[in-house]
C-alpha cells in the first residue's frame, strides 16, 4: 500500500474512532466513590424471566426452521420450561412490593427536562454512520488491491505438466505438454549439465512440475538423454504409473546399457511393485557388474539375496 493510501486511511479512521469512544472516555471521567443502587429482586426475576421466554421462541423458531433435532429440541425447551418455573416459584415467593411514597414537595416540582448530548443526536449519529461506512469502503478497497494474489506465480492445473513425448507419456490421461524449448540456439556442456542438475534437485525437492519441465526441455535438445529419461521413469513410478515408468527404463538402457541408474530404479520398480522377482534379479546382477564395489553394490546384493528367497517361496 502506498504511502499516500495509509495517509488516507488515518485520516479517516482517528474521526471515526473519536467519535466512537468519546461517550467512553466521558463516562470514565464521572465522580467515583458512589456505589451503585443495588438492583430489586423482583426486577432481577422479571428479567431472568424475560430471558427464558425470549429463549423459548427462539428455541420454537429454529424447530420449524429445521435446525434442530426433535430430541435436541424436546432436551431444550424441557429444560428452559423448568428454569421459567423455577423463577415463577421464586416470584411468587417473594414478599408483595411496597410503593415508595414520594414526597410532597417533589410531587409539586415541574419535570426538568433533561439535555441531551452532542455525542447522541440524531445528526452526529448519522454522519458518525457516514463516516463509518466510507472508512469501510476505503479499507476494503485497499486490501484488495493490494493483496491480491499473483497469479502469475499459481499453476494453471493440478495435473503434473508431464510431457507428452517423453517415453511412456504418450495417450497417458492427466499430462499436458510443457512449453518447447528452442533447440536450435546452441548451449554449452555446462551449461546443460547445470539444467540436468537444476532438473535432479527439483525432483528431490519433490517440486515434480519444475522437474518435468526441466526434464522436458533437456530432451527437446537431446532426445536420447537416458538420465533425463530415466528420472522421467522416477516421476511416473511415483505418480503410480508403473508400466509407462517401467516403459522409461528400458528405453533408456536401450540407448544405453552401462546407465546403472535406470538398472536400479527398474529393479526396485520390479521388485517392490511388480514383484516380479525374477526380472529384478536380472536388472540387479546387471547393477552389481556395473557398480562393483560401494554400498550401493552391497544393498543390491542383499535385495538380490530377498528376492531369490521369495522367489523360492512363490514356486509351487
């Protein structure tokens, strides 16, 4: 919000909130040391009896309008009508009231009109009311101007943006293409190798619509890139399509068989959701002869070790 905009809503709002608290500050400003007249307790029971009624109907009201339950309106006003009987047997109790014999010389005294205060006429409520509704109107102007969203920032669907050419994404529901990059302009190896690493740490940061895109416009310049083909396969994989993601791998190790990588993500794909044991074997010996040492090469092993033990098991 600008500057001149806040200028404009103070000076708006310290009228408006004067005139709201003047009548307070006056009345804090009366003589202290009186203590109040206690109230009558028929007066307090004529109230209390008030309430109830008032409840009753109210009660009734939101019966027929449907908002209650007919249990939780029986439970209601059964216990509405037992407090408006207790205050009736509570009335009744009391003593008859006693009129005050008023003296004679205030009987012969002429009624004093009472002055009413500026704070409370009718022409200093209205413009108090004016002045209230235009500070509305400016405030609520101001917030939304001034923060509205950027839509610029938000995504135009919910949908991964995931390619349509990529491997496996073809006829796919849920995928929208991403905007073409220009692949004739030239780039250095740097700088490609920078979009792959901007693409990876996307795609650990589980932003997987920077990620595809990234992914995207590093195929648009090198359609046979098996690691951005393969970190496509991840995507789907995590989306839960399994075929197309299975698809990605072998697409990329047809291009390229000693890309371990698409070796490990195919057999965990394999493994853990196909559970097909017997191909994930394959594609983990394939991994060990690639990595040969490392802990990586050491938990192939064992998940080569799991998956012949439930292989055997799965055999009649």
């Amino acid at each position: 919000m600008t500057v001149w905009g806040i200028v404009a809503i103070v000076i708006i709002a310290l009228p408006a909130l004067a005139f709201i608290l003047w009548p307070l500050l006056r009345r804090g400003g009366a003589v202290r040391g009186v203590l109040p007249i206690p109230q009558d307790r028929r007066d307090e029971l004529n109230e209390e009896k008030r309430a109830t009624y008032r409840a009753l109907k109210e009660l009734e009201f939101d019966h027929q309008a449907g908002h209650l339950s007919p249990d939780d309106y029986a439970e209601l006003r059964a216990r509405y009508e037992a407090q408006a009987a207790h205050v009736l047997k509570a009335m009744d109790a009391l003593p008859p009231r006693r009129e005050k014999a008023e003296p004679a010389a205030a009987k012969r005294q002429p009624p004093v009109a009472v002055a009413r205060s500026w704070s409370r006429s009718p022409v200093t409520l209205i413009a108090g009311a004016v002045v209230l509704v235009i500070f509305g109107l400016t405030l609520g102007l101001g917030v939304a101007r001034y923060t509205e969203p950027d839509r610029t920032m938000v995504p135009e669907g919910s949908r991964l943006p995931v390619p349509m050419d990529a491997p496996g994404m073809a006829g796919m529901p849920g995928t929208a293409a991403a905007p073409a990059a220009d692949p004739s302009k030239p780039i250095s190896p740097e700088v490609f190798r920078g979009m792959l690493d901007a693409a990876h740490q996307a795609l650990e940061a589980g932003q997987y619509q920077q990620a595809i895109a990234a992914y995207q416009a590093i195929l648009k310049r090198d359609p046979k890139n098996v690691e951005a083909i393969t970190h496509l396969g991840v995507i789907l994989a995590t989306a839960g399509h399994d075929d197309p993601a299975l698809e990605a791998f072998n697409k990329a190790l047809a291009l390229d068989p000693k890309y371990a990588h698409a070796w490990w993500d195919k057999a965990h794909l394999l493994y853990e959701k196909k559970q097909d044991y017997k191909g994930a074997i394959q594609a983990l010996e394939k991994f060990v002869a690639l990595i040969p040492s490392g802990e990586d090469h050491d938990r192939a092993l064992k998940m080569i070790q799991d998956a012949k033990s439930r292989l055997a098991k799965s055999k009649p």
